[in-house]
C-alpha cells in the first residue's frame, strides 16, 4: 500500500503555503486519501485469521499483520507526508483531526503487531519442535520449555496478557500435539509391524499428551506458590478434552498390545511349542490370539475423534471379554493339576471352588455380552459365546471328576478312622517307651478325619449330595473338637508337669507316674473315636494329672527351700576382713587372722543349722511322695543320693569360690593388715617373723577347707547324719565331707597359689629391707673396741668432728626413710626399726663424746701440769 502524494509544490515556508487557499485544498484532498488509505488496510489487516490450526499459524499471521503496517508507518514518517500535517495544521485545517485519528490507530497497532511478533519469535523455536521434531522425545522434551515460556509471555506481552489471546494460542498448542499423535499412531499399519516397537510408541504418544496437561498443572502451582501473578486458568474442556480423549484412547491400545504380548504369546513360548503332542492345535491358539486385535485394524471410524466414543467402547468391551473368556481358559489348563487354594480350602472341594470362580468370571463376561445389542450375534460374538460352551463343559467334567473322587474316598476311609485309639505312645529316642523321661502320649485324632468334615461341609455348600457316613462324621464336628481340645488341654498340662521334673524327681515319682500311666492305658489300647465313655475317660485323667500337679508343686516347693539353703552356703564369706581403725591404722597379723576365724565361726554355725535343716525337708518329701518319715526310705534312695551329691557340689565350689577371693584380695594393692620391721642384733627382721606369717596363712587356708568337716555325711541310703564311729580304743571318726572335698584337684591348687603369693610377697618385702642393711656397721661393730682403738690412736679434734658428723648424718638420714610401705595386702611399718638405727647413731655419738671428753681432759691436765712446771721454773730462775 502506497500513500499518493499531493501534485500541488509546497516547496518554501510552511506560513507562506498555509495562507495559500489552492494549495491548502489540494493537501486536505490527499489528507482525505490518506486517511482512507491507512483505514481500509488498517480493516483488512485486522480481519485477517491464521491459515491452519496449528500455532506457527499464528506466528506467520503477525509477522505479515508487521510488515504491512510497519511499510505503512514508515510512509507516514516520509518528509513529504510530514511537511503536508505541518502545513495543514498551520492552516488549521478540519480535516486534519480525522487523520491523526487514524494515524494514532495505525501506531498503536503497529506497536501491538511488533510486540506480538517479538513475543511469538520467543516461541518459534519450541512450537517448531512441536511441529516438525522427529519423535515423540523431541516433543516430551519441549512441552515443559514452552510452557515457561507461555508464562513469560503472558507477563511481559500487552496482548497476549489477556485470556481471550491467551486461550487460543494454547488451543492451537494443544491441537498441534494431538495432531502429532495422530499423524504417529495409525491404527491401520500399528498392528502390523514390530509389536513391541508399537507399544512403545504408543505409551509415548500417551506420555506426550499427558505432560501437556501435567507442564499446564506444574505452571499453575508454581504461580500460586509465588503469588505475585496473575491467575492461571483457562478454560480446560477447550485446552484438554482432546488431549484428555486420545491419552484414554492410547492407554486402551497399550493395555491391547500388554494382553497379547505379555499374557497370551508368552503361553506359546518355544519350550511350550517343543514338547507339546499337538503343534496344530497351538497354530490354531496363535490364529485365535492374532484375531483378537482384527477388529482393531480393520475400523471404520476415527477412535480419536470424541464422537466415535461410543464405537470404540463397544469393540473395546469386545476385545477385553474375548480376552477374559481366552485367559481363563489358559489359567485352567495350567492349573488343572494343582489349583490355586483359597485359605482354609481343603483340596478337593477347594479345586471345584476354583473351577466355579474361573466359571463365573466367563459366566459374567457372557451376561455383558448379552446386555450389548447384536454382540453375540455378530462373527465374533459367536466365537466368543462357542469358546465359552467348550470351556464351562471342560469344567463341569472337572467338577464331577473332583466329587466323585471325594465320595468314592470318604466312604471307604471313614470307617477306618473312627476305630483309632484316642492316644498314641510316641518315643523321642530309640529307647523302650517305659523310659518315662522318653516317653509323650499325642493325641490321634487322624487329621485325614478333619479334612473329611471340612470337604463335607464345602461340598454340601457347592450343592453335591453328600454320603450318610460323611453327614454323621460331620454332625459330630463340635463333640470330636470337645474331645480333641480336651485330650490336648489334658496332654499338654501332663507334658509341661513332666518337662519340670529333673531325673532325680523322675524316680522319686516313679510309682505316680506308673499310675497316671495306668488312668491313661484305655486311651491308647482301647478307646476308639466311636466310644461312648471318651468323655469320661477325659475327665478321670484330668483329675489324676491335677492331682500329680499337686504331687510335683510340692516336691517343687521342697526343693526350693533345699536350694535356696544351699544358695545361702555357697555365698557365705569365708574370709570376713576387720574393718581399719582409722585412715592409717591396721590390724597387725595376730588381730586379722583371729578376726578372720572369729567371723568364720559365727557364719559356720549358720551353715550347719541350714545343712541340717535340709535333712528334715527331705524327710518332709518322704512323706509326701511315700507316706512315712524315717528319713530312709528306700523308694527315696536316689533321690538321697542326687542331694548330697548336690550339697558336695556346693561345698566344693564354697571352698573354691572363697580361696579364689582370698588369693584376689592378696593380690589387690589394699592392705589388710600390717607388721613391723625390727632390729634383732644382728638381723632385720619381721615382727611377727615371715615364717610365721605365713604359717598364719596356710592355716587360714587349711581352716577354710576344714570348714566341711562340720558337715556330717549321710548313712548309706537315708538323709540321717552318720553317728561317730569309734575305730580303736580312743579314736573316733565322723564321716564328713572334709575328706572328698579337701582332695578336689581345684582346692588344692589354689591353696597352693595362695602359699606361693604370699611367700613372694614376704620374700619381696625382706629384699626391700635390704636397704636397711647399709647401717649395719652401726650395730655390729664393737663400740669398746673401737673406742680403744681410737683412744689409743689419740685422733687430732679434727678427726673426732669427722666422726660425730657421720653418725649424726646417718641419723638425721633414717628420719627421712618413709616409715610404711604397702605392697599388696600387708602393710610394713617401718618407724620401730627406724627408731632402733637412730638409737644406734646416738649411741655412737656418745660414746664419742665420752672419748673426746676424757682426751680432752687428758690433754687439758697435762698442758695444766706443764704450765705449773713452766711457771715453777720461772720462779727458780
């Protein structure tokens, strides 16, 4: 469109030309053009549409609706066109108005083109890909990009930010889309190629028209989430119905191609086809499965169009019974061997169970087929509703073969059954049964009988007749469940009560168990499931099995009291320890070991009193098991014999238990008592001596295993203490536990670990006093003698300064030896010895002294004797 411009000259001033009559006529003249001009292509360009449904329509639409009036608006901004509005406005034209009018409409659509051009290039390239891209991935790649960027879009764009410009753009996506999958998904050639391929292709095509939906959701949330945007909703039925319709239409196609790649050629898999005597009849099965999918191929109407909804639903429903009706079949013929139970289904009645269910689900198929005008009429209603009379026979035949092989069964067994004893004797070993440890009664209600009464009752339910014997057997369901539970509860108590009892109480209760044995013999020898005393027979032996648990409570109960003695003799200290007198102060040896045997005294006593108490608790056994008191019967013996071997057992590890504490504490480093180290001229030596504290030891020891001697054996055979027995004249003897307890290789070990701890102890402390001995001369040398010698050696002063400062050094030296050591469990207390050196030093300090006075006065007389000759001299002179 080209704008005419004016013939008449408006070359000079723009005043001069306005004020000029003819040329402002001819200039409104082209003004008027002008302004029909712009109109009409304004008009046409805003008329014009989008040639095609997809959105690159759209695009092309506004890039020719810019370039149009982007060649107008450049016109108007020629000089010519310019210097003609200058002109008329000076001339103050009427006709201008109009114009500006129009040339204000050209601008603001101008700018509305240009910004819609700019705003679609932003999505060309997406919409490209929606269009052209080369499969599916392609397009699943860019919906999510391209739905960004519609928000964007919708933000900064001025046209395109209303929903009315909006909403169509998204419906041309939208149709693109399902174009794509239309163009992709063609049901005439999908069937016939690569049928995994196909599948695939068609659960993309589903994923695709999805994600246009799922993108427009995410979008949605995202602008809700931020808050700061305007609403996104559009109409959905115009942006989704479609995409919606042709996912539904793809799933349907999946779930075709799942049925018969997956579920039914796997059956003709080629080991099936190897083996099988009858290739031709899986031919024909492959025929019948490629036919399925006939219908699906051979359409005559769009599936993807929403109105051929109705169409397609039919052959849909077609296909899926067809499919039903063929999948039965195939699950019956694999599993004619073995069914499928439903729990608690017994296995005859639960395979017709299983035969009728698969029945009822073709049954169903059939009634649907029926509701569905001229279905089972049609060629392929017909096959349907003949695969359907094959089947439903095979399983009657099938149901028919089940029964009669239950009934057949059930009459010649029950008979058998009912004549079981109600008990069974069961051994757990290879012993006799009269082992009584050995020996379990079981219940022998023969399951086989249970599964009949529950066949029975399927089988009456499913409507077959049912056999005399079998009804009988069945009506007595609640009395056979009171028995059983009876026999059971009865058994099971019997069974705990005697998994109580140790071997010792098996023969003490040997003539009880004998007995309850003797109430049990009618149930296993000859009381039947016909009997009509079972119920009697339960209730005698529930009796006899209360009354041996009440028997066996009180064994129970005598044996805790025996145990719990023996418990409070083995625990017992041996070796109580004197508390200290103060921080520092320790017993010394006489006082601990007195303390020690003094303590042990006193729990001794205790110990007796317990062990003789066990003898009466046996003897209360002994009436309770044998009805006598005499402490010596002989159905008790061995049970005489498993105690005191028991009570040897504790004594043992009493002893043991103790000495191993005791040689613990005389290794821990706490003391326990102490001793002194003394001077006895000329030896340093312990006060008491090392040997006689360890000789304190060892009979601490020794006392400690004659601890047993207090316990008094039993006579053979009784629980009654031996009386002493006189062996010569003046010598008598009681028989006690001392003499086989002292020989326990594990007591005299550790008595001999106890000896041999402490005498390195003692050994270790006497090498310590060793040290000591470096003051020896203090002591053994003469101090007359060497007084003498030195007196006569008359020493200058010098040498008897010498001499005190030794000694006193060496006393001054001992008070700074520490005064206690502690080594393990003794405590060696210096200070006695300590005090005895420093005697010694003093000792020498005066007797120096006393040497240096006398020379000193020696020599202060003789110098007194020549000063008095001296002066006597002077005076003779």
């Amino acid at each position: 469109i080209n704008l005419e411009m004016p013939t008449v000259n408006i070359d000079g001033e723009v005043t001069v030309l306005a004020a000029i009559p003819e040329v402002v006529k001819a200039l409104e003249s082209s003004a008027m053009t002008w302004q029909k001009s712009i109109s009409t292509a304004l008009e046409e360009q805003l008329k014009k549409v989008p040639q095609g449904n997809g959105p690159l329509a759209e695009v092309d639409l506004w890039r020719e609706i810019n370039d149009t009036l982007s060649a107008l608006t450049e016109q108007t901004k020629l000089p010519e066109v310019q210097k003609v509005l200058e002109i008329l406005q000076e001339a103050e034209s009427e006709r201008l108005g109009d114009l500006w009018i129009v040339l204000s409409d050209l601008r603001k659509h101008h700018m509305e083109a240009l910004d819609n051009v700019k705003c679609l290039s932003a999505l060309e390239h997406y919409l490209k890909n929606l269009t052209y891209g080369a499969d599916f991935n392609v397009v699943l790649n860019t919906i999510p990009s391209l739905m960004n960027a519609l928000r964007v879009i919708r933000i900064v764009s001025r046209h395109y930010n209303k929903d009315e410009w909006m909403l169509p753009l998204m419906e041309r996506i939208a149709w693109e889309i399902s174009m794509r999958v239309y163009k992709f998904v063609d049901l005439h050639t999908l069937f016939k190629g690569d049928r995994a391929a196909a599948k695939k292709k068609v659960a993309e095509a589903k994923s695709t028209l999805e994600q246009w939906k799922n993108c427009y959701f995410d979008v949605r949330a995202q602008i809700e989430e931020s808050g700061g945007e305007k609403h996104w909703e559009f109409d959905r039925k115009r942006l989704f119905e479609k995409t919606d319709y042709m996912a539904s239409i793809c799933q349907d196609l999946y779930d075709i191609f799942q049925v018969i790649t997956e579920e039914l050629y796997n059956i003709f898999n080629p080991e099936l086809t190897a083996v099988t005597a009858n290739p031709k009849g899986i031919d024909d099965l492959v025929r019948r499965v490629n036919g399925l999918i006939c219908p699906v191929e051979e359409l005559t109407f769009d599936p993807f169009s929403i109105r051929s909804a109705h169409d397609w639903k039919l052959i849909m429903e077609e296909f899926k019974e067809q499919v039903s009706v063929e999948n039965v079949k195939q699950i019956f013929v694999q599993n004619l061997k073995d069914p499928p139970l439903c729990k608690n289904h017994p296995p005859l009645a639960g395979a017709i169970y299983w035969s009728r269910s698969l029945f009822y689900r073709i049954k169903h198929t059939i009634i649907r087929f029926k509701e569905v005008e001229d279905l089972l009429t049609s060629e392929r209603g017909k096959e349907v509703k003949q695969l359907y009379l094959q089947v439903a026979k095979r399983m009657k035949e099938y149901e028919d073969e089940k029964y009669n092989q239950w009934k057949d069964g059930t009459e010649k067994i029950i008979p058998v059954l009912l004549k079981n004893t109600l008990l069974t004797v069961s051994s757990v070993t290879e012993q006799p049964v009269t082992s009584k440890k050995n020996v379990h009664f079981i219940v022998n209600f023969p399951p086989v009988l249970q599964e009949i009464i529950i066949e029975t009752k399927y089988m009456e339910q499913l409507g077959f007749p049912i056999p005399e014997i079998a009804r009988y057997v069945a009506l007595q369901e609640d009395t056979y469940l009171r028995y059983t539970n009876g026999l059971k509860n009865m058994l099971d108590h019997y069974n705990k009560l005697m998994g109580t009892l140790n071997e010792a109480e098996n023969k003490l209760l040997d003539d009880h168990i004998q007995g309850l044995w003797g109430i049990f013999k009618p149930g296993h020898r000859r009381l039947n499931w016909n009997a009509l005393g079972v119920g009697n027979f339960i209730g005698q032996c529930t009796q006899a099995v209360r009354r041996f648990e009440s028997l066996v409570r009180q064994v129970h109960n005598n044996s805790e009291d025996i145990s719990n003695k023996l418990l409070f003799i083995e625990s017992t200290n041996l070796f109580k320890f004197p508390p200290s007198k103060n921080d520092d102060e320790l017993p010394n040896v006489n006082e601990f070991f007195e303390y020690v045997r003094c303590e042990r005294a006193k729990d001794v006593a205790q110990m007796v009193r317990k062990y003789v108490a066990i003898s009466q608790l046996l003897i209360k056994v002994e009436g309770q098991v044998a009805n006598t008191k005499s402490g010596k019967c002989p159905k008790l013996t061995s049970y005489y014999a498993y105690w005191e071997n028991r009570i040897y057992e504790v004594l043992t590890q009493l002893i043991v238990k103790n000495l191993q504490a005791f040689n613990t504490a005389i290794l821990r480093n706490v003391p326990l008592f102490q001793t002194e180290a003394i001077l006895c001229v000329p030896e340093i030596i312990f006060q008491p001596k090392a040997s006689e504290i360890e000789k304190m030891t060892v009979q601490c020891i020794q006392d400690c295993t004659e601890v047993t001697k207090h316990f008094v054996r039993w006579m053979h055979g009784t629980c009654i203490a031996c009386p002493p027995q006189r062996v010569k004249k003046d010598e008598v003897i009681t028989f006690s536990f001392y003499s086989d307890v002292s020989q326990n290789p594990l007591i005299m070990k550790q008595a001999a670990v106890i000896t041999q701890n402490v005498h390195k102890l003692l050994a270790s402390l006497s090498n310590y006093l060793n040290q000591w001995k470096r003051y020896q001369p203090l002591w053994k040398l003469d101090k007359a003698m060497v007084m003498e010698r030195l007196a006569a050696e008359k020493p200058a002063c010098v040498t008897f300064d010498e001499e005190l400062q030794f000694y006193m050094k060496v006393a001054q030296e001992v008070t700074q030896q520490p005064l206690i050591k502690d080594e393990q469990f003794i405590r060696l207390q210096l200070a006695p010895l300590a005090y005895t050196v420093q005697e010694h030093a003093r000792d020498w300090v005066v007797s120096l002294g006393k040497l240096l006075n006398e020379s000193a006065r020696e020599e202060l007389f003789s110098l007194q004797e020549e000063i008095q000759v001296g002066v006597f001299r002077s005076s003779c002179m």
